[in-house]
C-alpha cells in the first residue's frame, strides 16, 4: 500500500525509469521534424529551406514545413500551393481553380486559376505563381504585378488578399455557485478569438463548434456555468448554426467583439 516503505522505494525507482524513457523518447522525436519542437525544431527546419515565424507555434512550422516538402508533388493545384506556402512569410493559401471554356458560377474566367494568399511580398508571390502555374492559364484577382521573364518578355500574374469578414459573437450562460465574473468572460473570449483565428480562407463558422473552447474554460468536475446559447452575426446577418465565408474572404473573430452575457440560474 502507498504508506509502506516498499511501496515508496519502488515508487523513486519507478519515476527514475519513466524519466529515463520520456528523455530518451524526446532525444529520439528530436530527430525528426515532425515530432521535434522548439529549438530543436529550429536546426532541423532550415534543412527544407524553411524558418520559424515571430511568434509560430510548433504545429504551424511544422505544417509550412510539410508543405515546402510537398513541391514535387504530382497535382499541379498542390505544387503550386506548395511553392506559394513556401514563400516567406505566408500563412495561409487558397486555390480555386476553372478548367473549364466558360466562366463560373464564381465569376472565375474560362482556364483560369484564382489565388488568395495572405502575408508574404507581392514581388515573391508573383513569381512563385508564374513559376508554378500551367502554362497557358491565366490568372484572376484583384492583386497584380508585373513578372519578367528570362526572355525579357512581362506578364501581369494576378491574385487576391483575403478581405476579413467581421463577426460577432454573443455568448450566453447562466452561471452557478463559484462563478469567477471577473477571469472566467475574459478567459472565454482569449479562447474564442484563438480558435476563430484558425480558420482558412473560404472557411465557413459553424457556431456549435464553439461551445468546445468555451466549456474548455470550466472545471467539468465542478461546473460553474451553463452555455443557453451562442449568436454569431454580421453586419447583414446573424445565425446560431453557420457563418459563411466567399471565396476570397476570412472569418475574423477578435475579442473586441465577443460579448459573454451571464445570468445567474435559479437554484
């Protein structure tokens, strides 16, 4: 039993040999770029020619790296996303592309491919995008520079920016015995905002989605509040169930815009 003396010599040995296997699990991860992390991460990046952002997550260098590596890959649509990825700087790509000989239902001209890039110069994407692109298929976007090529010839490669659809989150609980009114709204909407920031370009906001990060906040051994119901709106709308994104456009949730309204629950 755990007050004899066995119990605890055994318990020192058995703590020594877990420790021993946690070091030599992470010495071993920290040879591969998919399971290293920090600074070790760091030193193996530069090995696919990528560097860590200010401020990056591991999982998110880890991702830029998965995609630099992908440029061979046999899909023009993701060897062109990989190379614009790869572009310093960058943090998100989206592609839409028509292979068809007539317009879309998007507005997307016949052969074209449309990018909306977010982040990186426009010099670098421009010539990542004509380097990766089809021959023979054009480009559309609101974005443009002017590429030379090595014949001196110039070609104007177009693309987009992500235009930040604003949106606003009503949060409402009712609270019980132990509610923190003070730490618990503002813990709420910090995790609101960093899960909200995650969404990609055309991405869609599916409103339940968020009871996740906001229950996170709560002790589920000791509960100290209810959610009756989140709203998601825009200027032009509002929704208890999705959100949708254009094309070329991002959710964009901060935490100026989230209010948490609480009502103490009859008890």
């Amino acid at each position: 039993t755990e007050d004899t003396q066995d119990y605890q010599l055994c318990s020192v040995f058995a703590k020594a040999l877990d420790d021993l296997s946690s070091l030599m699990l992470e010495s071993y991860a920290s040879r591969d770029p998919d399971l290293a992390s920090g600074q070790t991460l760091d030193l193996l990046l530069p090995l696919n020619n990528v560097t860590r952002l200010p401020g990056e997550s591991d999982t998110s260098a880890r991702l830029r790296r998965s995609y630099a590596i992908a440029s061979p890959a046999q899909s023009t649509k993701k060897n062109l996303e990989a190379a614009l990825r790869a572009v310093p700087n960058v943090t998100d790509v989206m592609i839409w592309e028509n292979d068809t000989g007539s317009t879309d239902s998007r507005g997307l001209p016949a052969h074209s491919v449309h990018v909306v890039i977010k982040g990186g110069l426009l010099s670098d994407i421009g010539e990542a995008l004509y380097a990766h692109k089809p021959v023979g298929v054009s480009t559309a976007g609101s974005s443009s520079v002017m590429i030379t090529d090595e014949y001196g010839a110039d070609h104007f490669i177009n693309f987009s920016r992500p235009a930040n659809k604003s949106v606003m989150l009503n949060i409402y609980l009712k609270t019980l015995s132990g509610f923190d009114e003070t730490n618990t709204p503002a813990r709420i909407k910090s995790a609101v905002a960093a899960y909200t920031a995650g969404l990609k370009i055309g991405q869609d906001l599916l409103v339940p989605g968020l009871y996740t990060p906001v229950m996170a906040q709560d002790d589920p051994a000791h509960p100290t509040f209810l959610i009756t119901g989140i709203v998601a709106s825009t200027t032009s709308s509002s929704s208890q169930e999705r959100i949708t994104a254009g094309p070329a456009e991002r959710i964009n949730i901060v935490e100026g815009t989230i209010t948490v309204h609480t009502e103490p629950i009859d008890e």
